[in-house]
C-alpha cells in the first residue's frame, strides 16, 4: 500500500467508503496529516473550477505520465474513459496523443502540459505563444500550468511514499492499464 505506516481507521475513511465502497491508497497516506489534505482538496476544487474537465483530465494524465506516476495516470484515465472517450480512443490518446484526432487545440495544450511536468523552469514565452495561437487566452494558461504544478505536488508526495495504484484501476482496459502502468518506464511519445 505504502512505505508508510497509515492508521486504520480516520474520520476521513467514512466519505469515501460511502462514494467509492472503498478507501483510496492516497488517502491513507494523507490520513496522517488530514489538514495537509484538506488543504489539497480546496486547492484541487479551485483549480479544477478554472477549467474544462475534459482538458483538466487531459493535462492531469499528460503530467502524471510525464512524472512516472502511474497511480494518478490509472486514476485520471478512468475519469477520461468513464465521462469522454471509449476505450479505443483513450488508448489511442495514450499511445501518442498527436495521432490520436485530437483538435489541435488538444494536441498543443498536452504538449505543454508535458513541458511543464518535465521541467517548469523551461517553459519560454515561445511555448506560452503556441497556445495563444490555439485561442487559449492567458487565464487558460495560468489554468493549465496550476493543473500540472497540482499533479507534480500530489504524483511527487504518492511517488516518494510508495503509494499503490488501487486495486479499483484493474478494472481499466488492458491496454490503457498496460501503457500507464509503465509511466515510469519511458516518456511519452514526442518528449
């Protein structure tokens, strides 16, 4: 579950086991510190709230993949596959997004989203003018750069605690379950 000792049972278990039927690995990590984790969410909420969830989903599963997470790369991907695309076309996203008829618009925000995740600090005026071209103003930016910055903090703490995917994300399609559980393993195409 974790490198982590995680207590049995928190106030916060009960919330999840009534609208999941279980307790995410996450959380029990998080249950050490359920202030921390509070505070997450409420940033989470925020983000979120700024941006479509189709593309906040397509950003989250581009940075988590990016950053080795599978966890957050299984878990986005079901959100992808329950609420926008059939299995075919999640696959397809997975396998390279530039060739999987995605608007172009699509295409450049996961692009960036990738730059963002692999290194922050060489994001240039150039890269920011591409999604301008796309139509994306400058609080859509802003929009995807906090998404990838909230994966990079959440994928970072899950990653260095050894949180597992939850057994749930085996219900996912092979291939898409295949491809994110390798994350970790070789950069997404294009990088």
């Amino acid at each position: 579950m974790s490198y982590l000792g995680t207590p049995d049972e928190s106030p916060l278990y009960e919330a999840e086991r009534s609208a999941r039927g279980y307790v995410p690995n996450y959380l029990r990590v998080l249950a050490l510190r359920p202030e921390v984790y509070e505070a997450w969410l409420r940033l989470g909420e925020a983000v979120r709230e700024g941006m479509d969830l189709r593309r906040y989903e397509l950003v989250t599963l581009t940075a988590a993949r990016r950053l080795g997470s599978s966890y957050c790369g299984l878990a986005h991907a079901a959100v992808l596959l329950e609420r926008f695309y059939d299995d075919a076309e999640l696959r397809s996203i997975v396998a390279d997004h530039r060739d999987a008829g995605l608007a172009p618009s699509d295409v450049a925000v996961m692009d960036f989203a990738d730059r963002v995740a692999a290194d922050p600090t060489g994001v240039t005026e150039g890269d920011v003018a591409v999604l301008r071209e796309h139509g994306l103003d400058d609080t859509d930016i802003l929009q995807v750069v906090l998404a990838v910055c909230l994966r990079r903090f959440f994928s970072g703490v899950l990653s260095a605690v050894g949180a597992a995917p939850d057994p749930v994300f085996g219900t996912l399609p092979a291939g898409v379950r295949a491809a994110l559980e390798r994350a970790g393993e070789a950069s997404p195409p294009g990088a």
